[in-house]
C-alpha cells in the first residue's frame, strides 16, 4: 500500500503564485527579496492555516536561489515555542546564530506562536532579534499578536495575513478536486470552504474526510451536509415559507423534525438569525454582495426576499436575536425557540395589519 499524504501536505504551495489568499503578504516579500530590502526580523500573525509557515519556507527558499528539488533543510531552522518556550531553549537558538550557513547565503529561523515564549525567554532573544548578523533571518508566527510583548513588536517588520475568503476556498479545493480526477459539486465545496472559517489547511482536511467518506463516488452536496452535519437551507427556506403563510404548527413540526435529527437548538436559532440576515441583504441589489453562499442559494433568497417587507425581516432579527442572547441562561430552550417560531409564523400577519392601519389614518388625515 502507497504512503497517503493528505492534502494539506501534498499541495503545500512551493512558491509565492501558489499562495492563497495572501497576495498584499506575497506581492510585498517578493519585491523586498528582489530589491534586497527585506528585513531580518518579521513576524508573521494571523488566523490558523493562512499561510504563515508555508510564506516563511517560501523566503528561506527564495533568499537562498534553492529549487524545489534542493533540500535545504540545514538553512531552516523550525522551532515550536508551545513546547520549547523556556529561556535555555532561546539560548540554544542564539548559540546556532553565531555559525554562518555551511551552503546558500542565510539562516533562516521561523519560531511558530512565538507567543508562548516566556517573559525571561522574550528577554533573552531581544538583542539578537535587534541586531543579528548579516546572514541571520528570523521569523516569528504567531496566531495571537496582542500576546507578544511590545518589545518584540518594535524589533520585527509586521505582516498580517488575513482569513482567506470562502470564494477562495472553494475554487481552491476545485483546482485540487480536478487534478485528483474527483467529481465535485460548487456547493458542496461552498458549504466545506464555509465550515473551514477562513483557514484553508482546515478546508484541505475536510476535503479530505469527505473524499473518504463517499469512497470515491465524488463529493457532492448531500454527502458533504451528512458528513459535516450542517444543517440544510432548505430548512430555513421551508420554515420561512411557513412564517408567510402564518403556519405555526407547521413550523413548529419542521422544528421537531430538525431536531430529531440531532441538531442544537443553539445552533438552528443562530441559523435562523443568519438566514435572515441574508434575506434582509438580499432585498437591495448593491448589499446582495455581502451574502457568502453559493449562486444557486443566492437565487433562493432574492426570491424568498421578493415576498417579504423590510419591515418583516427587521423584527424577526430582533425576535431570533432575542432568542439567540436568552438560550443558554434559559431553564426551557426548547420552549424558547418554539415561541420564537411561533411568533415569527404571526409576525407577517401583524406587519401587515399595522401597515393597513397606517394607511387607514393617512386617508383619514387627507380627507
């Protein structure tokens, strides 16, 4: 049997063109490699799995004019400061910096969530950081920058790489899903691109489950939403379809179904929240851009939209954010999400009732 590499390994990216997500990281390291302007200390901060080690491996590469052949394994220098963040372990580390590099022209050393280092640890490292010799790059990642001391800060060039946008993701996996000859459906990469929160090393492992779980018939929608146990937008579009036609038993019952199928009310009311979000977003063309859902569901909620006033939807987000705030100090979750829901199937009928009475005293004021 082959030795399975997962993804994330596979298709780490090489270069800076492979990189995703990071072009305002990628674009500035490499002009201040090519013009020679690159600092020897940075620290690279961000969410997990945006590309912090991967850019850092990319410079060592690239200052060194190492191919992707060439191993340059005794130019890098990786160290992990959640299990190594005591003072001998940054002694250690200084001690390496005094010997040049045996082949290429730099050292490179990346210390990963720097932040952990300790106080003494910090001190110790603060007059090489300020001042290593010239064949000496450091760079530190860390995922929680407001936890690294002021001193450090002041001593490194700072990059902030941002999360990696869910269109990004999913064309990303797309790509990937193409050259391992696996059939793929848009939405069900959307929904793993979704799920990922912005790291695409996540999105990759999850692509990966999936992969597995179908046993190689593809990754489509419906495998992908029993798998990740997300909880379909049918739901929401069905529930709302109830809520215009002031069915409350029914929504009541489409309620029960969900959560039979093993699904938090937590997490329902915070997608009831969410779904009117978009549907509010969707009733004028220049915000239907903020909504990050596939072109399809998109379609669905500028026709759920159409049948719905502004009016509706604002007092529903304030009925399900309500309810939202209250479910976990609540003594009956249950019983709070299901007079939510009753009250959102009469909120249309009430809407419309205040709307007419308004218009009755308006006639009244001109006659």
């Amino acid at each position: 049997m082959e030795n399975y590499i997962v993804s994330a390994r596979k298709y780490r990216p090489k270069g800076f063109e492979e990189v995703v997500g990071q072009a305002h990281i990628t674009t500035t390291l490499t002009n201040a490699i090519k013009n020679q302007q690159l600092a020897q200390a940075m620290l690279f901060c961000g969410p997990r799995g945006v590309g912090k080690t991967t850019c850092a491996r990319i410079v060592a590469r690239m200052i060194n004019e190492f191919n992707d052949t060439e191993t340059n394994s005794l130019n890098i220098f990786e160290l992990d400061a959640a299990s190594n963040n005591s003072v001998d372990d940054i002694r250690n580390l200084i001690d390496q910096v005094r010997y040049p590099p045996q082949q290429g022209k730099y050292k490179v050393y990346i210390i990963d969530e720097v932040h952990m280092l300790s106080q003494a640890a910090f001190n110790a490292f603060l007059k090489t950081l300020e001042e290593p010799p010239s064949y000496a790059i450091f760079i530190l990642a860390t995922t929680e920058k407001h936890k690294v001391i002021p001193t450090i800060l002041s001593r490194c060039q700072i990059y902030d790489f941002n999360r990696i946008q869910v269109s990004d993701i999913a064309s990303h996996l797309k790509e990937i899903a193409t050259a391992e000859s696996i059939k793929t459906d848009e939405d069900a990469l959307h929904l793993i691109a979704q799920k990922a929160d912005g790291a695409l090393r996540d999105a990759l492992s999850l692509f990966d489950l999936i992969v597995t779980f179908s046993g190689g018939n593809g990754v489509d929608y419906a495998t992908t939403i029993e798998n990740l146990h997300i909880l379909d937008y049918d739901y929401y579009f069905r529930l709302t379809d109830h809520f215009i036609a002031n069915e409350h038993s029914a929504a009541l019952l489409l309620f029960d179904e969900i959560i039979q199928k093993g699904f938090d009310g937590h997490h329902f009311i915070s997608g009831l929240n969410e779904h009117f979000r978009n549907l509010l977003v969707s009733k004028e063309q220049v915000t239907v851009k903020l909504m990050d859902v596939p072109e399809n569901t998109k379609a669905k909620y500028l026709s759920q939209a159409a049948q719905l006033s502004s009016s509706f939807l604002i007092n529903s987000l304030s009925l399900t954010n309500q309810a939202d705030n209250q479910y976990k100090t609540s003594k009956s979750p249950r019983l709070l999400v299901e007079l939510c829901l009753i009250k959102l199937a009469h909120l249309n009928q009430a809407v419309q009732l205040v709307t007419d009475n308004d218009g009755v005293e308006l006639k009244k004021k001109v006659q």
